[in-house]
C-alpha cells in the first residue's frame, strides 16, 4: 500500500511540476505520511499511513489553504475493522519565517462522520516539506491521531 501511495506521489509531482509555471500563486502540496492513533483508538488500532494533497492561495498576511487527507489504520485486533479516514480540512496558514509554515484547518472527517480540528506546521526546503499534525474531532470519544509527513512543494 505504501509503495503504491509513493509510486502515486512520484507521477502526480512529475505531472504537476509543469503547472507551477502556469499558475504561480498556487501552492500545491502533495505527500505521504504517517499516522499515530491517540487514546483509546491507540489501544484498538496500530500506526495507519496515507497521503495528502494540499492547496492555497495567498491572501493579504496568510494562505488560505484547503486540503484531503487519507489514512488507513490497520486493527491491532482481528474483531475490529480497520479504520479508512478521508478528511476534507480548509483554513487559514500563516509563515513567520520564510521556511516555515503553521495552520489551523477545520475538517470533516467521513470514518467518525465529525467535524475535527486539525492544527498542523510544515518546514518546508526548495520543494521538499516535512510536516506533523494533530487531528481532533469535537464530538467526544471520536478517534483523534498524529501524522507525521514528507511531500513535495510546488
């Protein structure tokens, strides 16, 4: 799955390379990353991987980026399903420094079908990011985790 999800990246970063020159306000951002189930979903579930793809556009002192996100959490227990989260997140991004990059998005994730905050920073050098976030549901006891990432900038 995972080689499958980095075979997937490599393409899509060669295809879009070409539309940096086309649309320079754009910031597009598409990686892989890894995920660490928090709480009690820590105690059900292992480590999942996904990948993500995110976009914005400047406006004035921030971005205002949109983003999917797609986990896939295997069950540490053969009672339990694994868990496939697709989250859609949009919100504001600001840079204090020119390599870094913070974030408060809002999301809707479709496995806990709940409303989440997903606060995230992203380091970021020529056109490769590192980034880490945390996604937290608001309805109470919905699973909340921890991704940790590597992707492309263009």
């Amino acid at each position: 799955m995972l080689r499958r999800i980095l075979a997937v990246s490599a393409f899509l970063a060669l295809a879009a390379a070409p539309a940096q020159a086309q649309i320079p306000l754009l910031d597009i951002r598409l990686g892989a990353h890894g995920a660490l189930p928090q709480g009690d979903f820590a105690d059900t579930h292992d480590a999942g991987v996904g990948a993500y793809f995110r976009a914005g556009v400047p406006l004035l002192f921030f971005k205002a980026m949109g983003s999917v996100t797609y986990t896939q959490f295997k069950s540490a227990n053969p009672l339990n399903d694994d868990v496939q989260e697709l989250m859609l997140q949009a919100g504001p991004h600001f840079s204090p420094l020119p390599l870094l990059d913070v974030g408060a998005e809002f999301g809707y994730t479709t496995d806990a079908k709940e409303w989440a905050f997903a606060p995230n920073v992203s380091v970021g050098l020529l056109m490769l990011e590192a980034t880490a976030s945390y996604v937290k549901p608001f309805k109470n006891g919905a699973n909340s985790w921890v991704t940790l990432g590597v992707g492309l900038r263009f």
